[in-house]
C-alpha cells in the first residue's frame, strides 16, 4: 500500500529530478532561441550530427558526398530542408527538426544548410546540363533493364552474377535500405570517393538522358519488391 506521504516523497524527488535537468521547460517556441545542448555553427553542427555518414568533410564515404559540387548544384534548399528535417523513409537517413523527434530547432536545420552551400558550392561548368533532381514520370522498367546492360552492368555485374569491380546495386538486400530519390542522387552524383562515375562517365562517348536515369532506377525498383525466391531463402530467412 502506498501512504500519502511516501505518495509525497516521491513527487519530491522526482520535482527534484526535474528541475536539475532544466525542466520544466515552456512549451512552443520551437526554433526560438537554443533548446538544445548542441552548437549553433555550422563546423561543429554538421561534426556532431553528419559527418559520421556524410565524411568529415562532406566527402561521403558512408552515405553521399553531400560536399559535391555537382550534387549541391543539383539540389535545392527546399529539398534540403525536407530530408534534414524529416529524414528520408526508405534509408538510413534520421530525421532531425524536434517537431520530428530529433534535436535540432530549424535555426540550426537553417545554419546547416547555408554552411554547405557557402562552403561546399561552386559554380559547375560541365557543357552539359545536370538531369533534374526529381523523376519527372514513374519511368519504363523493362527499358530500365536495357539501360542496366548497357550503362551499369560492365562494373556491378548483371542480376544474379557475381558482382564485378563494384558492389551488387541489384540485390534486393541492398535495395531494401536504399530508396528511390537516393538511388537516382546516386546514379547523377556516382560516388567520387570510391572513383565511381557519375551520368557522364558511365560509358566512353555519352552521357546518360534523363530519361535513362528514369528507367534504370524504375528497374532497380522493381527488383526491390521481387519476393525473395524459395532458392534465395536458403540461408535462413
Ligand atoms: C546514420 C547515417 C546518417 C546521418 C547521421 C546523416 N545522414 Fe544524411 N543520409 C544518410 C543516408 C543513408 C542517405 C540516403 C542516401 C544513401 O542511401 O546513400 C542520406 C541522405 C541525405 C541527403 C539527401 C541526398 C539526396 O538524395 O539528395 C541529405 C541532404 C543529407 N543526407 C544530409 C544530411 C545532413 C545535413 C546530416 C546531418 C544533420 C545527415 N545527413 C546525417 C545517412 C545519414
Ligand atoms: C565504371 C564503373 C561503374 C559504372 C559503369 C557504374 N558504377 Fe555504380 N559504382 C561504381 C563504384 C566503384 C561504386 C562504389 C563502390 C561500391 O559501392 O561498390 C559504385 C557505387 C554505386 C552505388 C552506391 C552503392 C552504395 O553502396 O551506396 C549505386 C547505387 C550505383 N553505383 C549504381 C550504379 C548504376 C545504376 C549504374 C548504371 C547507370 C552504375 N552504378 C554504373 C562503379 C560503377
């Protein structure tokens, strides 16, 4: 039974406990002023919360080189913003505004953004214009196959193959954490920190159209949803 006063006691220790952690807090006001423990520059903003993913510089190595010129030619501070903030279904990516759980006010979300673009881009005159960030249709799967023979199979091997120079971008254990805006990012971008080519560079003599792009990934897509095959189970799943 719990008597009043032990009822009392612990309403104390737990005031207690409260106040030394700086509750309560007011309510509202996000990105009014500092919430947070974590800085307010972008140097150390981005070391505490991105760089174990996107390299200490922006150079990638675990997820996208966010520092690529031509990727921050590509994207737009909308689209910035939205995948900061809300973190990208489908992936790795965390959410971070505190109206999605994370620990950042939009202040910092703000900070973070303008610190990559001052530091990061630079005017990219490539003679060719950079495909747009966005699928503009849902793309044409079976052609998507073609353009994987033809752009992409020379280095990652073909469905079911063992993988060539690069990793196996077909395998729906890889496509399961990668979602679809990323894999497109990834085909425009390449991974220039693993000597991966980005639309340009895929084969001598042309650049892929936007359209390729498109498909290649509608295809990829596709190969994510296939069931796993009764042969493919084998290993226990
Ligand atoms: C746990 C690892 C992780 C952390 C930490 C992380 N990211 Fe990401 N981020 C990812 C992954 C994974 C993707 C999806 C792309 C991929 O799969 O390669 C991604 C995607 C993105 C994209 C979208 C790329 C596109 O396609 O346009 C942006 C922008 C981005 N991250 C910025 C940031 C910023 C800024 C931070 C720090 C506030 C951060 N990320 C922290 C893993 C991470
Ligand atoms: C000249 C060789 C080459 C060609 C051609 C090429 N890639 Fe890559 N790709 C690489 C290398 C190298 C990497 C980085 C190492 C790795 O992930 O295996 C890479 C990485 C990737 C990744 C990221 C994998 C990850 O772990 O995040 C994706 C997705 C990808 N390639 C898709 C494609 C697609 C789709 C095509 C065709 C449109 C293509 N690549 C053409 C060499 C190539």
């Amino acid at each position: 039974m719990r008597t009043p006063f032990l009822s009392f006691t612990a309403l104390a220790i737990l005031c207690a406990i409260l106040s030394a952690c700086g509750m309560p807090r007011s309510g509202g006001d996000i990105g009014e002023g500092p919430r947070s423990e974590l800085p307010q520059d972008f140097g150390n903003l981005y070391k505490q919360n991105c760089a174990g993913c996107h390299g200490a510089a922006g150079e990638g190595g675990g997820s996208i080189p966010l520092a690529d010129p031509i990727y921050q030619a590509l994207v737009d501070d909308g689209t910035l913003r939205q995948v900061i903030s809300k973190g990208r279904a489908g992936s790795h990516m965390p959410p971070f505004a505190q109206s999605a759980g994370g620990t950042l006010s939009d202040s910092q979300i703000d900070t973070l953004i303008q610190g990559m673009r001052q530091q990061w881009a630079k005017p990219v005159n490539l003679g060719v214009k950079i495909p747009s960030y966005k699928a503009q249709n849902p793309g044409d799967q079976k052609h998507g196959g073609q353009v994987y023979a033809q752009f992409c199979a020379s280095c990652h091997g073909g469905p079911g193959e063992k993988p060539g120079k690069a990793g196996a971008v077909t395998a729906r254990s890889f496509l399961q954490l990668i979602d679809d805006q990323s894999l497109r990012t990834l085909v425009i971008i390449g991974r220039p920190e693993f000597n991966a080519p980005d639309w340009r560079g895929d084969v001598p003599g042309r650049p892929m159209t936007d359209q390729e792009i498109t498909d290649v990934v509608a295809w990829l897509s596709n190969n994510r949803l296939q069931p796993t095959s009764a042969k493919n189970r084998q290993g226990g799943f």
